[in-house]
C-alpha cells in the first residue's frame, strides 16, 4: 500500500509514483520497445501505483501515447497523471495548443496535474500564468504546479493565480541536495520555501538512474543491510519519509516496481535517518 499525501488541504497524491522519461524514447519517437514499457506499466498499475508522471516533450508525445494506452482499460477517475508542458512553450497560445496535444496523446479529456517543466526567462510568466487560469476554470486540468523552478520565480507564479501550487518538481535524492542539473539549494531554500507554503515537492531522478555510486556507497550499504533494503530502496525510503514529498522513479523492471513499493514499508530508526541526512552536497 502507498501512502498518499493531502496536499493544501485538497489533493491527495501518493508518495510513489512512476517516471516514464526514455519510455517511448528520448525527444523522438521510439517506437521499437513499446511493448516493454507497456508491459512495465500495466505492472506497476496492477501493484498499486496509481501517478503517473509524464512529459510532452517525453519521446517527442510517444510516452504520453504509451501511457494512455496503458491507462485505457483502468478506472480514470483512480489515477493521477501529471504531464508537462514545455519551457519553450510557454506562450499562450502555445500552452493551449501543447495541452490539446497532451489530451489527445493521452487519450483523455483532463489532466491531474499540469507542470511547467522549466522556467523561461524570455516568456513573461505573466502570459504563461493567463493560459494555466484558463485551463484551470475550465477543468481541463485539475491542478497545476511547476518543476526547476527557483524561488523567486516560485513567488511570482503565486502573484498570478489564485490557485494552489500544487508541487515543485525538482532533481532531488540522498546525494543531490544542493546542487542539481538545473536548480541550487534545493535543500537550502526551495524546499523550506515550498513547505512553508504548503507547496509539495515531487523529486525527480530520485534513484540517480540506478547509479552503481548509490549502490556501492558505504553508508548506505550498511544501514540498507540493517533492514534487508538495497542502498536504492534505503535512498527512496529516506527520500518518502519527508513530509510533503513524493518521489517518481522510472521503474521497467518488475522487480524494480516490486523494491521500490516494499521500501515504503519499512520504519527507519531516528539515528539511521539522521545518518543518511548528513549525506549529499
Ligand atoms: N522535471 C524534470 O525536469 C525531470 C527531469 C528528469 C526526470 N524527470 C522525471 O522523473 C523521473 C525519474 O527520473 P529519472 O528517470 O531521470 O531517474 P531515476 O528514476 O532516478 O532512475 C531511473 C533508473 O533507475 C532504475 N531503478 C529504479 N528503481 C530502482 C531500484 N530499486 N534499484 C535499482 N535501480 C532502480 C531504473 O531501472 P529500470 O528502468 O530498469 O527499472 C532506471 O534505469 C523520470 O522518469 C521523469 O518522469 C523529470
């Protein structure tokens, strides 16, 4: 069972969900594993795992193809899924027509959870923000949210809608906390900013792509040992046990999907938690 988190008091998300970047290929189309990925997410539906995180710009539309398709024989009104729209289309008519594209690919009329999956200094967000209210009130997207973004581009989104922020989707894991591919001071600034605002914190690359680094660090072998978890499920576990935030690992492995849900279970002593927050930049 995952748990979820309620979030400003109105959506309630589960703390695992799954990544789907590189299902369905990288910024084009891949046509030629389709039947793994389906096959992996019809798993992890079947295990429970009811968020799934996708992208427009994920396969160039295919993994958002993918996941409808997975989706279809499933109750909708069970699952989440989040996509992105694009920094580099962040104008309005652009963020309408990018969503269009998403309901289409995805074989549905709304979506749970749109993001701006990075900030775009050459688009007034002011622009952006008209297109994500307009979305919003005509239920085309239930909630929104935003991903890399620092905080001060965080607190001028909250000037523009009078909507929750829902999350902040940024690179986050047991080594990466203050420096990351796109933002700094995760830890340092912007998720203290977000939870003091209520605003979840959804980490991407929570499991460093299955990084042999993670697995062999010391540290986290040996706590891992303690409680019969692999130092990815220990990390993940860490990660799940903050309040606020949730984690999206890509998972095609069935054995991956099984792990990373088991790790949820286990209660980590305080010392050991302790241990592993003294880790990372
Ligand atoms: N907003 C953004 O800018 C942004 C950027 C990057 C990613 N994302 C999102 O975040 C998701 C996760 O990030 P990511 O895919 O880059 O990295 P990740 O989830 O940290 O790593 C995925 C890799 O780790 C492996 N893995 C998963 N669970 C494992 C376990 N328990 N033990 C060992 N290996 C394990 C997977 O293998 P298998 O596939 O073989 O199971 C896969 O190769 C993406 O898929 C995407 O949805 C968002």
């Amino acid at each position: 069972m995952i748990p979820d988190i309620t979030i400003h008091n109105t959506a309630k998300f589960p703390k695992l969900g799954l990544g789907t970047w590189e299902m369905g290929g990288r910024s084009k189309p891949d046509y030629s594993r389709d039947n793994l990925w389906l096959k992996a997410i019809t798993f992890a539906l079947e295990s429970g795992i009811r968020h799934i995180d996708t992208a427009a710009i994920y396969g160039g539309g295919h993994s958002e193809e993918l996941v409808g398709k997975a989706i279809r024989p499933y109750d909708r009104s069970r699952l989440l899924i989040t996509t992105k729209v694009s920094g580099d289309k962040l104008r309005y008519d652009e963020v309408l027509r990018s969503v269009a594209q998403s309901l289409q690919n995805l074989s549905t009329d709304y979506i749970d959870l749109l993001l701006i999956h990075w900030p775009n200094p050459a688009v007034p967000l002011s622009e952006t923000m008209k297109a994500f209210n307009r979305l919003l009130d005509e239920k085309t997207i239930l909630y929104f949210g935003l991903s890399n973004f620092p905080v001060s581009l965080i607190r001028e989104v909250m000037q523009l809608t009078d909507r929750p922020i829902l999350t902040n989707q940024i690179e986050y894991n047991v080594f990466t906390r203050n420096k990351g591919s796109y933002n700094t001071g995760m830890e340092r600034e912007i998720i203290p900013f977000c939870h003091e605002h209520g605003i979840s914190i959804t980490a991407w690359r929570p499991v460093m792509k299955g990084d042999a680094t993670l697995a062999g660090q010391a540290t986290l072998a040996a706590v891992g040992e303690k409680y019969g978890l692999s130092s990815f499920q220990l990390a993940l576990n860490w990660l799940c046990s903050k309040p606020l935030m949730m984690a999206i690992p890509k998972m095609s492995s069935e054995q991956h999907i099984r792990e990373n849900i088991e790790a949820l279970s286990v209660k980590l002593d305080p010392e050991d938690y302790t241990l592993l927050e003294r880790m990372g930049n």
